[in-house]
C-alpha cells in the first residue's frame, strides 16, 4: 500500500433511540471542508460505534 496520511471524523446521533441511531464518517483535507463519505444507522451505527470506542486491553 502507498503512503497515505488521512483525517477521519466519525459523529453519532443517539437522542432519540439505538434504532434511530445515525452515524456519519466524514474526511477532512487541509484547507478544506468536511467532506461526508459515508453513513449508518441504526443497529449497525451503535455497533460500530463500540467497535471504535471499546479499548482493548493487552494488545
């Protein structure tokens, strides 16, 4: 794989309920806007949500 250098930033929405959850992935370049890339919802937001918030411990 080449050299890449990038900026994620994931936002969630979980006001009304997990079944209505939505979460949105943004890609911020320099000098630029947030560009939305892609978006969940629902069970599959609140599942990958933990995925990237749960810690690992001993790895």
């Amino acid at each position: 794989m080449k050299s890449l250098t990038d900026t994620l930033l994931v936002s969630i929405d979980l006001s009304a309920s997990e079944n209505n959850a939505v979460l949105i992935v943004g890609r911020k370049k320099p000098n630029q806007s947030v560009e939305i890339v892609n978006a969940f919802d629902g069970e599959e937001a609140v599942a990958l949500y933990k995925k990237l918030t749960t810690v690992k411990k001993g790895e």
